[in-house]
C-alpha cells in the first residue's frame, strides 16, 4: 500500500463502505481498494481507496447516527470528454438525487452537481 498523504478525506458509510467503494472504483481508471479490514459482522472497520490515484479513508460506523453525508463538502471530477461526464452522470445519479441538472452554467458548458445512492455529493465538471 502507498503511504497515505497527512492529509486524507474521510468517508464513514452506515453499512454500505464496502458497496460504495466498489462501485466507486468500478467508475474510474487506475482505482482500486486497499488494505480493507473487516468488523466481525462484515463491515468495513478501515480501508483506503484509491481512486485514480486519490487516497480516500472509509469506515461503516458502528455507531448509529442521525447524521450522513453533506453537499457542503463534495467530490469534484474534472471530466476530460462529454462521454466521461454522461457516463459519470447516469451511473451516480442512479437513486441519488440531482442538486444542480448537467447543463452550461456559464461557467461551465457542461456542468452536474448530485447526490449519489450513498449520500456522497459529487460535482462534475467538463473542462
């Protein structure tokens, strides 16, 4: 396993790390799980993805909570072709919720800001 920057984002699932980092991976090239270490009852206890090369820490918490995942912080893809960004947009969008439409927002011809199934927030961006 690379070592991990000092700095690392943090992503705590209700039971669905493992589902989430899977699919996650599944999207983007050069993307796989590491050092992923199970709970007794199958959860994630800690693992590291790597997607595209971007270290992201997740757990299932095994503690209930009222809280999950935000908008005010998000995931931003700089897509390199409108085929990255429609393929990105119809595979996160399933069962999210879309925030802001893929349109041209002026400051980007080609722009979506969603929720995906898991309550992660993604922005999408074609450059």
């Amino acid at each position: 396993m690379e070592q991990l920057p000092k700095i690392t984002t943090f992503l705590m699932f209700s039971g669905q790390a493992e589902e989430a980092m899977n699919f996650y991976a599944s999207l983007f090239s050069n993307s796989k799980i590491e050092n992923l270490v199970h709970q007794e009852d199958g959860s994630v206890m800690q693992a590291v993805l790597m997607l595209n090369g971007q270290a992201y820490m997740c757990i299932d918490s095994n503690v209930k909570h009222d809280f999950t995942f935000t908008p005010a912080i998000s995931l931003y893809v700089t897509c390199e072709t409108e085929e990255e960004i429609d393929r990105l947009c119809l595979k996160l969008s399933e069962g999210g919720e879309t925030l802001m439409p893929l349109d041209n927002y002026g400051f980007s011809r080609k722009f979506v800001w969603l929720n995906d199934r898991f309550g992660v927030s993604w922005q999408l961006n074609l450059q």
